[in-house]
C-alpha cells in the first residue's frame, strides 16, 4: 500500500492538530485540506491541487469512496475504483496524503483533522462549503480556487459516450 494513502485515524496521527501546534521552525505544519471524487483525473484537477497545496505545507486530499460516488454521481460512476484514483493522487508532487471517505460529505473527515486552510473550487458557493464552521471555529480559513474551464469528468465521459454511439452508427 502507498505510505501516503492514509485511514482517517493515520492522517490525524500525521497531520493532526497537536503535531502542528509545535513553535514556529519546530517542524510546525500548516495544513491544507480538499476533497473530491477525482473519478477521470484532468488538468482542472492538478492545477487545482497545486492551487491547493501552495497554500500550506501538506496537502491532504479526501476522496469519495466508490459508495459515495455512486451515491453523488449515479450508475455508472466511478469509472476508476477507489483505492486506483487514491493510488493516481498520491502520485502526484502536491499530494502529500490521501484519506478515502464513505460519507456524501467530508464533514466528519474536516471536523476530526481540522485543516488551516480548507480548499474548494469556485463553483461551491462560500455557505455551501462543507466543513466552513468547522475550520473557521478551529482558526483556519477558507479558500475558493477558481474552476479551470473547460474540464469536467463527467462533459469527458459524456463525449466517450458520444463517440462510442457515433462508431457504432457508423459501422
């Protein structure tokens, strides 16, 4: 298993309040947090995540379960099981852990790691972030990152859809 892909319970142990609590050059930590079901990985996501992660120190990266995004998304979704698009973002340079989620919302996930900065992409409107009290309460900040256009999983699965019904029209 990837070192960095982490069970909720790791990730406080690792990244947890009282580890960055420390003086400041004592190997304090500010903590960045986001989440997301990461089901096709494309460029709107790594910018964000580098977005993210120049933020803080650690990024830590919730991801939905495949439960939960059957749940979200519907049939047919996730395209990519859960512990390969854990494995894909561990992988990249600004991930510095990933916790895998089975709730619809990271609340729990937030409210237990308590992030300095917890990050959304901009199409969340800033009451509708998950985990906002949470982390505002703790002293910690929110902040929107803006959505990269053009990039979506699911305009991606809708064109390999089309393009799939086109060839077999065409045949």
């Amino acid at each position: 298993m990837n070192p960095a892909i982490l069970t909720l319970e790791q990730a406080i142990l690792r990244f947890g309040r009282e580890k960055r609590n420390a003086p400041a050059g004592a190997g304090r930590q500010r903590v960045v947090f986001t989440n997301g079901c990461f089901d096709l990985l494309h460029p709107g996501h790594i910018r964000s995540l580098e977005l993210a992660r120049e933020l803080g120190d650690a990024l830590i990266v919730g991801l939905n379960s495949d439960a939960s995004v059957r749940q979200l998304k519907g049939v047919g979704r996730p395209v990519i099981a859960e512990r390969e698009r854990a494995e894909i973002l561990a992988a990249l340079e600004s991930v510095d852990a990933v916790v895998i989620f089975d709730d619809l919302t990271p609340r729990e996930l937030i409210s237990r790691l308590l992030p300095d900065v917890l990050v959304k992409g901009g199409d969340w409107p800033g009451d509708q972030i998950v985990g906002r009290e949470e982390v505002e309460a703790a002293g910690g900040r929110v902040v929107s990152v803006p959505v990269v256009p053009g990039y979506s999983t699911s305009a991606m699965l809708e064109k390999i859809r089309d393009g799939a019904r086109a060839s077999r029209t065409e045949s």
